[in-house]
C-alpha cells in the first residue's frame, strides 16, 4: 500500500512572537514493513535556523528557529510511504512470565534496548490500580500474545473514547477514575498495565487512515494523528497493538516515531518568547491510500 500524508499544524497568536524555538517528529520512519519515498517540511516565516538529527530512539527530529516578529506559525510536512506488511508478525506463544525472565537475564542488543521500555516514564507510572487491572489478563502461564490481546480488548471496551475530555497533560490516575480518555490515553494507560508486570512496552505515534461512511465522500483534514503500544517479545521482536480499535495494526497504521511515552514523541513542541497568554491551534490530517 502506498500512502501520500498531509499534516498541517497552524498557530495564531493575539501578540507578536519575537523568537521561537521548536522540534518536530513528522518524519515516518523506515521499519521493516514500512519505507518512507519521500518527505518535506514547510514553515511559515521562514526560519534562520533549520537542523535534522536522530533523538535517542533514532527517531528523525527536525529543528528549527525564527528569529523575526511574527502573530503566525505554520509547519506542514508532506509525506510517501509504502507499507508491506510481511504476515511474520510474533507469535507470542511464550508465557508472559518467561519474557519478564529472558528480559533480565538475556544479554543481546534488542533485549537490553527493550529494556528501558520496562522503566517509568514521565507520563507512565506503575501505579497499584493499573497493576490490579492488567492481573486479570496476565493469568499465570498465559502466553503473552493471548494476555496483550485481551488486556487491549478490555481496553477497549471498558474505557469511552471521548475527545476533549483529557489533555495531553491528564494523569493515568484520572483516566482509571473516569474511564474515558482518547488514544494517547489508551496508549499510555496499556504501557503502564504491561510494565507493572515487568513487561517492555513503548509508545507509538503515527497515522491511522479513515475510512468515510458508505457513500459518502472523504472530507479533507478530517484525520488526525493516532498513537498506540506495542509490546517486545524476545527472539521475535515487537508486536502492536491499537487498543482505541481493538486490532493489530496491519495496512492502515502508519508509523511516525517512538518513545517511552507521548512527551519523547510529541509531534510538534518548543519554547517561545511573546506570543499572549494563549494562543489558537489548528491541526488539519491527511492520510490518502494511492495504491
């Protein structure tokens, strides 16, 4: 499958921005299902500074500056991917117990790699509740890929998908309390279930194309960005999983970036100097299939 990707991110300030300094991961990355064609990023003013580097879970970042007054910002990054999903995704038959266990003692490159996904992170901690709810999946004996699949079945259908409802600031204590949340939630609330249990699990960001009602027309800038887990199996290496749509992301599913949790991945962030005490945002998402 090949996917032509639009993503326009417009800020409007009430005053005037006299610097800003920002990061960006909108790169898709090439994976072993996944190569990314072809890539460019815009940015409206222009910037005096502009860099490309790999982060610490080489991840492309690009940098950029601007050094001149300006009310405005816009940065759109446009995108080619194709996607080929090989069908030799892991079987995850190992006992959920034997992976924590050959993810301590097994000394090679992947496995100490994956093991900083077992950590806290900033947005991921190992709360008590989460450890209880994720238990009832993580039965004694289960084989791993059996106990993923149910905990984000159970994700699924416990927690409301409900927009507007958290930032990307809410706490995992909060989304427990209220059951609802978006797909950065679910994602985060999957990593902290499997990592209280001494599991691997990372955060991934990226792109989910929409499908219309039958019908009716695609509306342009109606997707947006998606994120969900995935877990490592030693030997076999790391599954995904899409609690927010209960499936194993397959060709649908573009891949951006990943991280221990949102806060490694953030699409776009930085630091700026005036600007007002707030500022509008407007996020407009293409992901067209072309073939």
């Amino acid at each position: 499958m090949k996917y032509r990707i639009r993503h326009v991110t417009h800020y409007h300030y009430p005053g005037p921005v006299s610097l800003c300094h920002n990061e960006l991961h909108l790169a898709p990355r090439d994976t072993a299902v996944q190569s990314l064609q072809s890539l460019e990023i815009q940015v409206s003013p222009l910037p005096g500074y502009q860099a490309e580097r790999l982060d610490f879970f080489g991840n492309r970042v690009h940098c950029f500056s601007i050094r001149q007054s300006h009310r405005e910002l816009e940065i759109t990054a446009g995108s080619q991917v194709i996607l080929q999903p090989s069908g030799a995704e892991p079987r995850g038959l190992q006992a959920w117990e034997t992976v924590c266990d050959r993810l301590l003692q097994e000394n090679t490159s992947e496995t100490l790699d994956a093991r900083q996904y077992v950590l806290p992170s900033p947005q991921v901690p190992l709360l008590s509740e989460l450890h209880d709810y994720a238990a009832r999946s993580l039965l004694p004996g289960r084989p791993l890929r059996e106990a993923v699949e149910e905990l984000m079945g159970r994700i699924f259908q416990d927690f409301e998908y409900r927009p507007g409802f958290t930032s990307v600031s809410t706490e995992l204590s909060m989304v427990m309390r209220h059951r609802c949340g978006v797909c950065q939630d679910f994602a985060h609330l999957a990593l902290g279930c499997l990592r209280s249990h001494g599991l691997a699990a990372r955060y991934v960001s990226g792109y989910l194309e929409t499908l219309p009602p039958p019908g009716q027309k695609k509306l342009e800038g109606a997707d947006a960005s998606h994120a969900w887990f995935s877990v490592y199996i030693p030997g076999e290496g790391w599954l995904d999983l899409d609690p927010t749509n209960n499936l194993i992301p397959m060709d649908r599913h573009i891949t951006l970036a990943w991280g221990r949790d949102y806060t490694d991945v953030t699409p776009v962030k930085g630091v700026l100097f005036g600007g007002g005490d707030s500022h509008a945002l407007e996020v407009r998402v293409d992901v067209v299939r072309e073939g």
